[in-house]
C-alpha cells in the first residue's frame, strides 16, 4: 500500500485483542470449547423475553430505527433518573467510547487512565492523535488516586477515562477515592467513568457517582452497558449519561445515526423488565468469583479482588503459555498482554461446569509457586 495513504495514529495501533469466537476455537484447535471465560459474558444467556422480542420485531427490520433511540432513551432515563436528553445510545458502550473521543480529542491532547486498562480506553485516544497517560494501580490493587492526581497535574488532560469496577482488574473506587480524585482533576477535564460491570458491584461498596459529578465543576459522562449483567453482549448496545444534554447531542453528531440497530432496542428494552434475571445473574457471578479466587489462592496463584464477573490472577510465567495450555483442555481465558502484567489472565465466572473445568485444567499445570 502507498506509505502515505494510513494515518500514522492507525498505523502505529495494535490489532485490538479481541476475544476468541467458539467457530474460530474449533477451527484452531480441533476441539470444542468446554468452558468460553475470556469475554467476561454473562453464562446465563439473555433473560427469556430478550429472545420474545426480537422474534416480535424482527418482521419490522425493513424499516430504520429510530435514529434518535427514543423508546430505549425514555426506559432508561426512568430506570436511571436521567432524563432522555442526557441519554445517549451505542452499538455497544465502546461506540460511545470512540464517540466521545472524536467529539473531543484534539492531536496533542493527554488522555489519563489506569494500568492494567481496558484497551479501548486507550486505543480510541491514540487513535485520535492523543497521548495517554497509564497510572498503575497500588500494589494493594487500591486505586491510584495520588498517581491519577500526579498525572493530571503534570499536564491537564483533555479526558480521565477509567473503568471501576475495573476490567481487567477488578477491583472499584470508593466513594472517598471517587470524591478526592475529582476535587483534584482540573476543572475543564472530561471526566469518563465506565461502569460496564456496575451490576456486580457490592451493595456496600455502591455510591451515587451520577450525584457525586453534577456537584463538581467537571462535564462528565458515565458509560453503561447491556453486554455484560444483562447477556447482550452480541446484539451490541450500551449507553451513556451525560452531564447535559449538549454533550449528549454533540456526540451523536461523531456516531453512526443508525448504528443501533431495531433488534438491539427491543433487547435491552426487553432486557430492563427482567430484574429477576439480573438480580439471579449477578449473585451467581459473586460466589463464582469468591470461589474461584479461593480456589486459586490456594493453589498459590495471587488475585486480585473482584467486584466483576472475573478475577484477574498472576499466573506465575507468561500468561499467553498458559492460556495456551489452558486452551489444548478445552479452556478459553484471556491472557493480558500489557505491560507489566504480561504474567496476569482473566478468567470469567462461568457455570458451575464451566469454573470446575477451569480449575480443573489449572490444577494440571504446574504452580508457580
Ligand atoms: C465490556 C466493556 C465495555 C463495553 O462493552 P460493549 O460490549 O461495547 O458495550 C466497556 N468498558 C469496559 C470496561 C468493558 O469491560
């Protein structure tokens, strides 16, 4: 290809670490995958009326969508206390991610988030001819609030952008870390705060960041999605909630106008109104990660703590090796590949099944310890 036709900022990106499709496992190892954990996708499939409705609108799939997302737009903003204009809808939170970096990001800008960090967060920055400052966390797997804080007062960023809990780490800010890093980010810096995995947190641990952001000067947008708690994640959509409607509407101008799709809305709408569902989701996903962590502390692996539907552990070699030999057993879990936690994998909860024959497949690798 002609050596100028790319964008450097393309060019110089990684190949995004995606998952591994069960068609393309069977194909690569000539076995079928007993136990799909590198995705963190909720085992419990979608809750049954998910399936209802797309069955009910998929005779209406010659018409557009609503390119405004109106109908999911009004559910959300009551099951959220938003209102609509704040609301925005993507085909997958990671839409929104890349959205609202096109919508601010200037070449030059600095973005801060954390390390291990999930990959759009940085990704889609660079893309945008950013740089990206990544603040490990405490070797407590605390928060790196003062490293958060000493970055930004290095040079003041465009964008924080960070999940909590944190994929892949797992562990969540506190209300007391959330307020003393936001009384310290310089007041013109956007403040992204991707809650994919809000669901599985700790009812003590939970506090109102919606309320804790409008009482600051910052514009913010808190991101959710339906990929994970509420098993959509192959229908694709997510959404986020703005600090005001300006940002909200800014930032459909930088997004497909039809990029979420009718059977996507009719999902999640459908998905809302199961919070049994949910509510059964997210237990099984909390004594799953208690088991397992357990489980792998004693086979001296360390974790770190989970408030998510995964652990992240320190393998004790390169962690691709032993993914790899995870994977000749049938086990799919998701070596990391930044550094320093090359060493480190994320497992998902799975099934009762699924997490025995993860352990299982453990047990006959040698420990590390
Ligand atoms: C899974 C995930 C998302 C988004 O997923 P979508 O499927 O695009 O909605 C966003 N942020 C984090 C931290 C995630 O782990």
């Amino acid at each position: 290809m002609k050596s100028d036709l790319i964008r450097p900022e393309i060019a110089a990106l990684p190949t995004y670490n995606a998952g591994l499709a069960l068609d393309r496992f069977r194909a690569r190892y000539g076995i079928d995958c007993l136990a799909k954990l590198d995705s963190n996708e909720n085992p419990a499939g979608p809750c049954p009326g998910v399936v209802d409705a797309i069955r009910d609108e998929a005779a209406g799939i010659a018409r557009y969508p609503d390119a405004g997302n109106g109908a999911l737009r009004e559910d959300l903003a009551a099951a959220t206390g938003s209102t609509t204009d704040r609301l925005i809808i993507g085909n997958g939170s990671e839409d929104l991610i890349g959205a609202v970096f096109r919508t601010v990001l200037r070449p030059g800008d600095h973005v801060v988030t954390i390390c291990p960090s999930f990959g759009l967060h940085e990704f889609g920055a660079l893309a945008s001819g950013a740089h990206v400052t990544k603040v490990p966390f405490n070797a407590d797997w605390s928060f790196p609030v003062e490293g958060m804080i000493r970055a930004m007062a290095a040079e003041a960023p465009r964008v924080l952008m960070f999940s909590s809990p944190s994929n892949p780490a797992g562990p969540a800010i506190s209300a007391d870390e959330f307020d003393t890093l936001l009384t310290a980010t310089p007041p013109d810096t956007l403040v992204v705060f991707d809650e994919a995995y809000l669901e599985y947190l700790d009812p003590a641990a939970r506090f109102d960041a919606m309320a804790r952001l409008e009482a600051g000067p910052n514009p913010w947008l808190i991101l959710r999605t339906f990929s994970k708690a509420y098993g959509l994640a192959g229908i694709r959509v997510g959404y986020g909630i703005a600090c005001d409607p300006d940002l909200a509407a800014q930032m459909m101008k930088a997004r497909n106008p039809f990029g979420v799709n009718a059977l996507a809305v009719a999902a999640a709408r459908a998905a809302l109104r199961d919070a049994d569902h949910l509510a059964h989701s997210v237990t099984r996903a909390a004594e799953g990660r208690v088991q397992l962590a357990r489980h792998l502390s004693q086979a001296g692996f360390a974790c770190a703590p989970s408030q998510t539907n995964f652990v992240f552990f320190d393998t004790g070699r390169t962690a691709t090796d032993f993914a790899e030999a995870l994977r000749h057993k049938g086990v799919l879990i998701k070596p990391w590949l930044e550094e320093p936690y090359t060493r480190w994998a994320r497992v998902t909860i799975g099934t009762e099944e699924e997490n025995r024959r993860f352990l299982a497949a453990v047990e006959g690798i040698h420990c590390p310890a």
